[in-house]
C-alpha cells in the first residue's frame, strides 16, 4: 500500500469491531440495525481521530526539543 495509516483510522477496522459487537448484542438478544451500526462506526472513527489530534498537540506541546 502507497498510503499507510494508523489501524485506528481504518473504516474497514471499525466497520468490523462495530459488526463484531452487533453479533455480539444480537445472540444477547439485543437487535441493531444496519444504519445503526454504519453510524456507530463513523462516530468511532471521529472520536479515534480527534484522540490522535489531541496526542499529537498535547506531544509537542509537552516535547523538551524545539522543531527546526
């Protein structure tokens, strides 16, 4: 792949936790739609990458050396 990326910031990585969790709910007996879960994807995938952003502001806030 030309475009690597955190495994956070996977669509597919979240699609299929999000999938694996409505199996999950579903033998529990707990049905969730399929918009639902498309939905709670997305909103996963938002909150991973404004987590990462923060990280990486609190990083170099934080950092001891200085950027050229």
């Amino acid at each position: 792949m030309l475009n690597d990326k955190p495994w956070y910031q996977s669509k597919t990585v979240w699609g299929g936790l999000v999938a694996l969790g409505a199996a999950l709910a579903g033998l529990g007996g707990l049905h969730v739609a399929p918009a639902t879960q498309d939905a709670i994807a997305t909103a996963l995938l938002d909150t991973a990458a404004a987590i990462g952003a923060l990280v990486a502001i609190y990083g170099r806030l934080a950092a001891d050396k200085t950027l050229r």
